[in-house]
C-alpha cells in the first residue's frame, strides 16, 4: 500500500488518500499502533494534497502525539514537515515557519545536510509567498552550493532548487529567472523529466507575462497545460489557468479570461489552494465579468473576495504584486456598491425597455391591422375603378344628363344644345389635357362667355368647370393606364405633366379624391394584370 501510495501522491491524491485510508483500516485491524501512526501521517499527507485540510491536520496531530510518546523522530520529523506544509497551504505563514523550523533543528542536530536542504527549501518557500523574495533566494542559493557537496542521485532536490530559484526570480529578475530557468530545461530534458519541462513551460509562461507579453505567455501556457494534464498535476494547472486568466484580461479578451478563471475556481474548489491564490481568482472573475456588464455575478465574485479578506485579514502582498494593484476592504466595498447601484439603474432601463417594448408591439399589430384593413379596402376600390373603366369604355364616354328649370335669366335650349355640342368635341380631341386649359380659354374656343359657360356646365354636367377638367383628365389616365403598358411605366410626375396637371402633387391629390386611391397603387397594381 505504502508503494502505491507514494506512486500517486503528486499526481493522484484522490487515489493516494484511498492508498492510506487501506493501509490505516489494515492496521487497525491488526492492532498495529506503528503502523497505524505511519498510515495517519500518510493519509494527513493525502488530505493536504487534497485540500482536506481539517481532515489533514486532525490525522497529523495524532501522529506527532503517538511519535511523541514513542519517541519515533522519523515519523515526527515527518509529521512537522506536513503539518507545515498545511499552514502554508492555508496562508498561515508564521504557523508554518514554527514547524519548518523545528524539522530544521532536528537535521541540524543530526548534521543531516540532505535534511537540512529540504527544511531550509520550504522555509523559502514560505518567505517567497510572503512576498520576501530576496530573502527566499539567498535561502535557494546556499541550498545550491549545499546540494553540490552531495552525491549527485540527489537529483530531484537539485531539480527543485532550480525550480524555487525560477519562481523567486520572477519577483526580482527576469533575466536571471530566464538564466535558472533555461538550466532547467536542459536538466529536465537531460533526465526526461515531464515534471520538470512542465516547469520550465510554466515559468517561460510567467516570465512573459511579468515582461507584459501576453500572447508570448500564452504560447507557453498552452504547453505547460498539455503536459500537466498528462502528468495529472492539479495543483500546476490551477496555475496555468490562473495566469491563462491574467493574460488574456490583460489582453481585454474577457469571455476567454472567464473561462479559464472558472476552471481554476472549480479546482480550487475541489483542491482548496491557499487564499492568496483564491483571491486572486475571483478578483480577476469579478473584473472580467464587470468588463461584459454580468452585474450580477461580478458583485457576486467581489463579495467572495471581501469575504477572502475579512476571514484571513492580511495584507495580500502576494497577490498585489501580480496585479500591480493595490486592493483593499475600502476599494471592495466600493465596488459592489457601484456594481448594486449600476445593476438597480440597468434592472429600471431594462424595464423601460421591455415596457417600450410592449409599447411598440401593440402599435406594431395596431398598423399591421390597420395597414390590411386598408390593403382590403383599397383592393375594393381598385376592382371598383376596373369596373368603372369598363362602364367608360361601353358607354363611349356618354354621361347622363338632367335638363332643370332655367335659373336666374333664361337660356334657350339651342344655344345650350350648341354648346354642349362644342364641349363633346372638347372632350374627344382631348382639349383638357392642354395644362393652359382654363375657363376663359374654353369659352374663347366655344365662342362664349365665361359666365354661361360656366353656367351650362353646372347644369348640364352637374359639375363646376374645375371639377369637369380634372374629372376628365382622371377619366382619361385610368383608361390609358389600363391599356397602354408604355403609358403605364412613365413616372407619377411624367403622367402628371401629360394629363395637363402642373404637378406630381396636384395630380395625386385629385386622383386620390376621384378614385379613393394613390396613382402609385393602381399604377403597381394594373401592372400586374397587363
């Protein structure tokens, strides 16, 4: 158990802590109290992995307790190395100094040199989150000259120095974090080390990023991510991501930076990374979401980081650094405020939106109705107008007439016969469509006066002289349009001008009051039928 458990502790927690809880169950069956203690220590181990870390420190409290009392250094030694490592792992920083320092003491007072190597790694680990870089690399450079003294199948202590030294460099100088990183990768590729060229993508990653090229970056990202989830490390993917998020919001590529962000929230979720780490995340989150106006859920990711801050109450260095930003209480608050009160202004524009909405749809189907209903009518009216052109045409133009008692002085039925007589031959050579036709012009041509012209026509043809003009102009376009396809493709204007109107105006206006429709509609619609 103990093989398969050590096997899969980096890359597979979840089956590691599977490993350890069988080891333990079979030791408690066989009342092993050693190896019980082991199989705790083990399983406090795997939770920590895990992000368990209650579970984890309920397991390595009763370790170091049972190696206490049993005076077993190994497993207690061990036993501060993890619970260490949790307090790292949950941001508690001088907690875990405590303990790193007491697994230092104890390889100190054996001269372990190998042992000291490890203690005084994490220790810089530690100073390094806390934002001490140089500090942290003094710590990784005398390791460096340490490790040098030893044998060299010592290989994966030399290979994580070089890694801590990248990552402490990053902070301090990109050029010498390049230079340590580029030994990595030919260490790593020396050994055929996955772990280890995953590494160097990620770091290559991050050195682009502090030098603010972000698409360089994510050239290297994409590589560290491929490897890493053959590798089925976690831990570095929520990493990737993380800065996957960072470069591509940098890049103002906010749906992308969403989407990556959100991954690295479901592991951390599932892992429960350190809060710096999670701040971080839903810092990003809740810009990138205000960047697309998702109020809602922007508020929701900045309240997450308020909380992050209220429960740990520290100063973030760690994180302000990456961001260049300094973020407080003061400035969280700020901004959910902001985002509440935008969200409460949207949410009333919004309904106003939908209310004009509904506005508009009501006039939208009150045109529509109105708009058929006039299509009806005015599909009534044409086929009136076809039938009316037919009565024309049968009749030769023949109008009915009333014969009324004379008014006002007489008027003998010769000369009005006379002048009905001129006003027929008017009417078939067309004399109306002369645009200088007018009253006194047609009394001239009729040999009359205007006032007995006027006069017959009012009786006769039951119309004042305006009225019979622009009767038989009308008369006269509904015939040719219906017949003469040439006739019928001249512009509104061009009928205008030929029918004797003086202009496109006039001659709709009198067609519309004649017939009941424009001579746009009936052109279009007599068209069809030619």
């Amino acid at each position: 158990m103990k093989t398969q458990y050590f096997s899969t502790k980096s890359n597979n927690p979840e089956l590691a802590i599977k490993y350890a809880s069988a080891s333990l169950q079979k030791a408690i069956q066989e009342k092993n109290e050693k190896e019980e203690n082991i199989a705790r220590l083990l399983l406090g181990d795997a939770e920590n992995n895990f992000g368990n870390y209650e579970v984890a420190l309920q397991e390595i409290n009763q370790t170091i307790a049972y190696s206490k009392k049993a005076k077993n250094k190994n497993t207690l030694i061990y036993g501060y190395k993890v619970k260490g490592s949790i307090y790292r792992n949950l941001g508690k920083y001088q907690k875990a100094l405590e303990y790193y320092l007491k697994v230092d003491s104890f390889a100190k007072a054996e001269q372990n040199l190998l042992q000291q190597i490890k203690s005084n790694h994490d220790i810089g680990l530690i100073k390094d989150e806390m934002g001490l870089h140089a500090d942290a690399a003094d710590i990784f450079l005398d390791n460096l000259e340490k490790i040098k003294t030893l044998p060299s199948e010592n290989k994966t202590t030399y290979l994580n120095i070089y890694i801590a030294l990248v990552a402490t460099h990053i902070n301090l100088d990109v050029n010498k974090a390049t230079e340590y990183n580029e030994i990595l990768r030919k260490t790593s590729e020396a050994e055929n080390n996955k772990t280890g060229i995953s590494y160097y993508y990620l770091f290559k990653g991050k050195i682009a990023c502090a030098e603010k090229n972000y698409l360089g970056a994510l050239e290297s990202f994409e590589k560290a991510e491929k490897l890493l989830s053959e590798l089925k490390n976690d831990r570095n993917l929520f990493i990737v991501y993380r800065f996957q998020g960072k470069c591509f919001y940098e890049l103002q590529y906010y749906q992308k930076a969403i989407q990556v962000l959100e991954k690295a929230k479901t592991l951390e979720v599932q892992y429960q990374f350190n809060h710096l780490e999670r701040f971080e995340i839903v810092l990003l989150l809740a810009q990138s979401y205000e960047a697309i106006k998702a109020d809602h859920t922007a508020r929701e990711n900045y309240k997450m980081a308020q909380t992050i801050m209220q429960e740990n109450n520290v100063v973030l260095n760690a994180v302000t650094t990456r961001l260049e930003t300094k973020f407080d209480l003061d400035y969280l608050k700020r901004k959910i405020i902001e985002l509440e009160e935008l969200s409460k202004k949207r949410q009333f524009y919004n309904q106003i939106l939908i209310y004009l909405g509904i506005l508009l749809t009501i006039i939208l189907v009150l045109f529509l109705f109105r708009y058929r209903r006039l299509k009806t009518k005015n599909k009534e009216k044409f086929n009136k107008l076809l039938n009316y052109i037919e009565e024309l045409e049968a009749n030769s133009q023949q109008k009915k007439s009333t014969t009324k008692q004379q008014t006002e002085r007489k008027i003998s039925d010769e000369k009005a016969a006379s002048i009905l007589k001129a006003l027929k031959k008017f009417e078939t050579k067309h004399g109306y469509l002369d645009s200088k036709t007018s009253l006194t012009s047609v009394a001239k041509k009729l040999n009359t006066n205007t006032s007995y012209l006027s006069k017959i026509i009012n009786t006769y043809k039951e119309q004042s002289f305006k009225s019979y003009i622009t009767t038989l102009r009308i008369n006269y376009a509904l015939q040719k349009l219906k017949n003469d396809k040439i006739f019928c493709s001249y512009s509104i204007k061009a009928i205008a001008l030929e029918l004797g109107f003086k202009s496109e105006g006039s001659f709709s206006r009198a067609f519309k009051e004649h017939t009941g429709i424009y001579p746009s509609y009936f052109i279009k619609n007599i068209t069809l039928g030619l």
